[in-house]
C-alpha cells in the first residue's frame, strides 16, 4: 500500500482546488428536497459542469468516455470536492458510481456507447432495481421473472427501494430468466427504461419524510435483449461487480464529508457548554480515530484496485460494514451534543441525517450479509448452515 501521493497527483489536486474554488460561489441554491424534478435538474446541472470541465468519470476508461486517470486520483476528487462544499452527486448516484462502472466494466462495445456518455453528461439519471419484498437480505432469492419472448424478455413482478425511480430515465435490474437454475445461476442484468409501458412507480416516504426510494411494479414490460448486460443467466456474476463498485468507493466522498461534520459537531459542543463533559470528548476522540482509520482503508483498497485493473476488491465489504456502524454512532452523539430537544427538530442541522443514519446498515447489503462476505472470503471460514 502505498499512502503518499506523487508529485502529478499533488499537481492535479492544486488544479482542481482552484476550479472548484472559480466556480462554486456562482452555483444556484440548492432546491427543496422535496421537490424531485428540481433536484434532478440541479444535480444534472452540476454534472455538466464536471463534464464540460474534464472531471466527470476520471476513473473510467478513455473508451468509456472518462479521463483513464488512476483510482488515486478519482479519490482526490472526491476528497477535494467534499471539502469544497460541492454539490453530492444526488441523483445521479446510481449511474454514476455502480450501473456506470459497471457497464463501463462489463458491456458491450455498443452498451457502452449508448449508456456512458449521457450518464456522465448528466443527461440520464439510473435507478437500481435490485430489491425485492419478499427477497429481504437473501439478494439471490428475487422472484421477478424475465421470459425470453422473440427480441425482447417480458418481464414481471416487483421491486422495493428503488433509488431514485420517480425521476429515472433507466433501471440497472436484476430478473430471474431460468426458475429451473440454482438461484444464484438463473439471474441475469438488465438496462430497462423506465418510459416502458406496463411500469408503476409508487414512492415510499421515509422515517426522515423524504421520497428517493419507491416501489415499482412490473407488468409484462418488454426489455429488449440487447440491454442485458453479460450473457443470459450470468446476472450474478456481473451483480458482484456492480456491489463492488457500490461497497467499495461510493461511500468515500460521505468519509470526508462525516470527518467534516465531527469538526463541527465539537464547535458546537464548545460553543453551548458539552465539550466538559470528559465522556462525550473521549467519544468525539474515539470517533476521529474510526474516520482516519476509515481513511487509510479507504487508500488501502484503492491501492489494491490500481493493480487488479480498477475493480474495487472484498475490501469494499470491510469499509462498508465499519463505515455504516460508524456513521450510526457518530450521528447519535450529534444528539448528545444537541441535547435532548434540538435532537428531534427536524430542523435543526444534523437531526435529518441522524435518522437517514439507521439506513447505512440496510443499504448496499446489511451487516449481516457483509459479515458473511468477510468471514467466508476474508478468514476463509466454512459458509453457515
């Protein structure tokens, strides 16, 4: 692992500090969350700027439509545009940071053609439809059935915590086209667009009163075979690289911006009187110490993937099964540091992302799946019964 950066690399983060630094003060305000249009429009916005400025998908392929940098400098980026204050990617996360690498990782020629342009111009926003009710962690127990018809698969059934479906052009979505297979041999990814007849889309409000995840049901859709990304019943495999991807760097750029909030989280504490108590500094310390550690894992794992060709490693499921326990604590001491009533007021900086906190151990793949990751391909032990 190498932890030091080379003199390029220092190069192109002073370039990049000094365009973020250009052209921040002159972004619009941010829209109301609730109004998702608005967002779309905003964090797209923000996402031509990148293009038109030579940062948008850094890490990808030249042939994909990215700059071919290094993984170490994608990690600048994120690391410099959070401390920037700049806009999150928002909406356009799924096509960015997993149905995007993923394609760029494993699509055709013409796959990528079609699909990785416009999601770096910021011209389509992706959805996951992963998924399912009745599935719960078991991601390989999906039901939602794929029947090859001719050109197209007619595809039937539903998904759950669909990212971003109200406002998406496309859906990275994982069908069942052989009941007959082991469950983990009959899956196959596919790229539907969400303007398919047949497709209902009902949001899901949330604990904290937002909406970016929904329902939608799936009633005969027709999804030509030539969005399915990797051969028929190989869903699984292909699935892996796009959880890798998901694991392992889309939850660097939220490292920094937690660090960010620990800073602020103990100004405040010593503006209104908490910072005497001896038990919430040393829970403050601890906290720093998990962010750093957190940090070096994040440079470790980037290491590893600059030799094994860009694809985030198993590290990823260590990063994120600490990552989410961690976030959870550190939002629950911005409570302590809030006191018992600003706790609640949704708002009040921080009560928010206290209660968006409780998802990290859900998203991407639960504590309890990513333990299994780690004991079994990690430490080698058996699989449990």
């Amino acid at each position: 692992m190498d932890l030091a950066y080379t003199e390029a690399e220092e190069e192109f983060r002073g370039r990049l500090r000094e365009w973020l630094a250009g052209v921040l003060p002159g972004l619009p305000p941010k829209p109301s969350p609730d109004d998702w249009p608005a967002r779309r429009a905003y964090d797209t916005a923000w996402q031509r700027r990148l293009y038109d400025a030579g940062y948008a998908g850094l890490h990808w392929p030249e042939d994909a439509g990215g700059q071919g940098a290094t993984p170490t400098q994608h990690l600048i980026f994120l690391e410099e545009t959070e401390k920037a204050g700049a806009p999150y990617v928002g909406a356009n996360f799924v096509g960015l940071l997993h149905a995007g690498p993923t394609v760029a990782a494993e699509g055709t020629a013409e796959q990528r053609a079609r699909w990785l342009p416009p999601v770096l111009r910021g011209d389509e926003i992706w959805c996951q439809g992963f998924s399912e009710p009745d599935a719960g962690s078991d991601l390989a127990a999906l039901r939602t059935r794929a029947v090859r018809d001719g050109d197209d698969y007619v595809v039937s059934g539903q998904k759950i915590w669909t990212s971003h479906a109200e406002v998406a052009d496309w859906c990275e979505l994982l069908v069942r086209t052989d009941p007959g297979a082991p469950k983990h041999r009959g899956i196959s990814w596919l790229a539907m667009p969400m303007d398919a007849p047949g497709i209902t889309v009902r949001p899901l409000r949330t604990l904290a009163g937002s909406t970016e995840f929904a329902e939608v049901f799936l009633d005969e859709v027709r999804v030509p075979v030539r969005n399915r990304v990797g051969a028929e019943n190989d869903g699984w495999r292909v699935t892996m690289v796009t959880l890798s991807f998901e694991r392992g760097t889309a939850f660097v750029g939220e490292v920094v911006a937690c660090r960010r909030t620990l800073e602020a989280l103990a100004a405040e504490a010593r503006r209104n009187g908490r910072w005497d108590d001896p038990v919430l500094r040393r829970r403050l310390g601890r906290l720093n110490a998990e962010f750093r550690a957190l940090w070096r894992l994040t440079q470790a794992n980037v290491s590893e993937s600059e030799r094994t060709g860009g694809v985030p490693g198993i590290g990823g499921s260590v990063f994120k099964l600490r990552y989410s326990g961690v976030r959870q604590e550190l939002y629950e001491a911005a409570a302590e540091v809030l006191g018992a009533g600003d706790a609640f007021d949704l708002d009040r900086e921080w009560a928010l992302d206290r209660l968006s906190s409780l998802s990290y151990t859900i998203a991407a793949g639960t504590s309890q799946i990513q333990r299994n990751i780690v004991a079994e391909r990690i430490l080698g032990l058996p699989k449990g019964r």
